[in-house]
C-alpha cells in the first residue's frame, strides 16, 4: 500500500459527487473500521454513495458502497 511504503500521495478532498469520476485512483476513510485502504471507483450509485473496488492487506478484493466524501483522490506529482 502507498502508506506502507511511507509514501504520502497528494490528496484531493471531493467536495461534490461531480467531481468523482469512474477509474480514479482513492484513499478511503472507512466509515466501518478505523483502517484506510487504497481503492479505485467503479461506479456512482446514487447523488452521495460511490462503489469503490479495495484490496486489503491480505489481497481480499472487495467492492464497497461508501459516502463519496470518504474517499480522497490520489493525485500523482
């Protein structure tokens, strides 16, 4: 993971769901854990939700429903 390897990527807060497009890069605040994962988005599923395909730490692929405010885009310099 990005935060693993100590690398801290620019974040960029998503103030509205307009600016969320499909394929972005994410870091995810999970509103279930206190742990933060990387992810990507596969979708848009309603004006505040996102569904975010993450891998944990033990490569488990999960595809998640979350507030499109957890998540932060990952800029590259």
């Amino acid at each position: 993971s990005l935060l693993e390897n100590n690398y801290i990527p620019n974040l960029y807060p998503y103030e509205y769901i307009n600016l969320v497009q499909i394929g972005d890069s994410v870091l995810i605040n999970s509103p279930f854990s206190k742990d933060i994962f990387n992810g990507r988005i596969i979708g848009k599923v309603s004006p505040t939700n996102v569904l975010v395909r993450i891998t944990t730490k033990n490569n488990t692929v999960i595809e998640q429903n979350l507030p499109f405010r957890n998540c932060k885009k990952i800029m590259e310099n």
